[in-house]
C-alpha cells in the first residue's frame, strides 16, 4: 500500500514574529548601550593638532538650548535626555524641582531660563548642558529680542527673561533704548564667552498638531529666528517633534503611520527651510511614566548624540588663530 504525503505543517508564524522581536529588542539594547558609552567619553574636539589655533577658548562643558513654543515639550525633552542617559527612572531632588510642570493657563510652566546637567564635567570627559527656556507664546518683537540675547549667552540661570515696561529717569541712556532692550541688569551676565553661548540649538515643537509651526504667524517667527541663528554661526539646529506617541494613538497601521509621520517631516523642512536630517521625531517620558521604554531611549540618546556632534562643530567653527605680537 502506497504511503499517502502529507503536507508540512505549516510555520509558525508567531514564533517566527517573537524570535525577530527578540532579535530588534537585542540590537537596540546594544545600540543605547553604545550610545550612553559614546556620550559618557564625550571629548569636545579631541584633535587638537592645529598649532595656529587657541584651543584654550574651548569650554569644558556643551551647552545645548531647547526653544519652542509653550506647551511643546521642552521640558519633558529635558527630563527624557537625563532619564535615558542616566537609565533612571527617577530624576534628583534637585532637577526634579526645577522641571514642575505648573499648570497654567500659557505655558507648560517653565517661566525661567533653566540650565540642568546632564552629564557633569569629569577629568578630561567633557559635561553636557541643556538650557531649558519659558515658551514662546505672543511670537512678537520683543519675544524675539528674548531670543537673541539667550544666543548671545548673556543670560543667567534661574533668570526671568523679559522686558521691564518701564524706564528708570536717573538712567538717562535707557531714552535711547528701544521697548524690545529693557532686559533687567541683575539678570544679565558681564562679558559672556564662548563658554556662556549656546552651542547646539533644538527647536522643539507639537509634531501632533495638524500644522507644524501651528499658523502662519509662528512659521514666520521662527522662521526669523532660525535665520538670527544662522546669522550667528549656527547652521544646522535641530528640530524635534514631540508627542509622536499621539500620532500613533489616530494611526495604527504601521504603514500609514510612516505617511503621516513623512508628511508632517516634509511640511516642516519646507515651511522653516532646514535639511529633512535635522528633523526629528521623539517621544518624551511622561512624568507618572515609571517603566523604562527602550525605544524612547534608543531615539532620546540618538538625539543627544547628534546634539553634541552639532555643538562640536560649532565649537571648531568658533575658534580662532593665537594672537601674536612681535617687539621690534
């Protein structure tokens, strides 16, 4: 009697899913691990064999300015880079307090310029420092003279930048001074250097919204200001877009979702006029957010990395000849 073929079972489909799940999970371990390496032996410009050039300018620190408009995330952007760098679900006293959200009814509750170590200087292992910034909400003249004096790094911490409404008489110079000028004098640094500047800059914006900048009036305000920073030498800030966990929540195909998220990118490098690299979308950890995420990891270091590599840039750029005198 003939021996009847059957066919093979068929694969299993979810084995074969869990196994190429577990292999991704593995990878990326290895990549956030290379990451918190990579930004733990931070050196800024580790090649100084140019004889002509003062290296002593260099700072020991990089200092990397988030900016935006209130309610876009900053400072749970901040809060995400020490959580992922550090692989701790919870911040010190100290930054912790800092990084309250208040409830109010403009602004996602950073009313003061806020400077948070991520990573302290330590030997020859450079620090990294994020600047966090109240948001912007009138986008108006006097917002963006509050832009460029946080460029010019002439801010201190814990400092409330904005403008006095009035002129005091025995300061007869302030007549001369322009509404948009009239910072206060105790919150403002005497001769800042390279060492007080921003290095890095990243725009942080709501990548949930349906328009990114939301309306024609914040497109064109940031659109002046990433063209003030450009003036300064910084060429290629960076742009984040938060909430990217919103986004999933409408879309659920995974193809679709690359669309939508496509299409929000593209919107953004035509409306500000920046390369499609310097885009980023990220999504932050939330304050009642306990569990690690290695995702959000993965993408927060990668951003962190490529901060530093920016204000490394900056930093070469910025550097200048030794001065030479000579006695005849």
């Amino acid at each position: 009697m003939e021996k009847k073929a059957f066919p093979a079972p068929p694969a299993d489909k979810r084995a074969a899913k869990k196994k190429t799940q577990g292999t991704m999970s593995e990878l990326m371990v290895r990549q956030v691990n290379q990451l918190r390496a990579a930004l733990s032996y931070f050196h800024i410009i580790p090649m100084r064999s140019n004889p002509v050039l003062n290296y002593s300018v260099l700072p020991n620190a990089v200092n990397i300015l988030l900016f935006g408009p209130s309610g876009s995330g900053k400072s749970s952007l901040l809060r995400t880079f020490y959580r992922s760098y550090h692989n701790t679900r919870e911040l010190p006293d100290e930054i912790h307090h800092k990084l309250v959200v208040k409830g109010t009814s403009h602004n996602e509750g950073t009313t003061l310029y806020t400077t948070v170590v991520i990573k302290p200087e330590n030997g020859n292992e450079n620090g990294i420092r994020i600047h966090d910034t109240r948001g912007q909400i009138w986008m108006d003249v006097k917002e963006k003279a509050q832009a460029d004096l946080l460029l010019q790094g002439k801010v201190k911490d814990l400092s409330k930048v904005e403008q006095r409404n009035h002129r005091y008489a025995y300061l007869l110079w302030e007549f001369w001074k322009k509404d948009t000028q009239l910072f206060p004098t105790e919150i403002l640094k005497n001769s800042p250097g390279l060492t007080d500047k921003p290095h890095c800059l990243l725009f942080i914006f709501d990548g949930s919204l349906e328009d990114i900048p939301n309306g024609d009036e914040e497109t064109a305000f940031y659109h002046e200001i990433l063209q003030l920073a450009k003036s300064k030498g910084y060429y290629y800030p960076q742009i984040v877009l938060t909430h990217i966990d919103k986004v999933e929540a409408k879309v659920r195909e995974e193809e679709k979702l690359r669309e939508v998220l496509d299409s929000k990118i593209e919107g953004v490098v035509m409306k500000l006029g920046i390369p499609r690299s310097s885009v980023h979308f990220i999504e932050n950890y939330h304050d009642s957010q306990w569990d690690t995420d290695l995702s959000v990891d993965f993408h927060s270091l990668r951003l962190l990395h490529e901060s530093v590599q920016q204000a490394d840039a900056y930093l070469q750029s910025q550097l200048k000849e030794k001065s030479s005198c000579s006695i005849m």
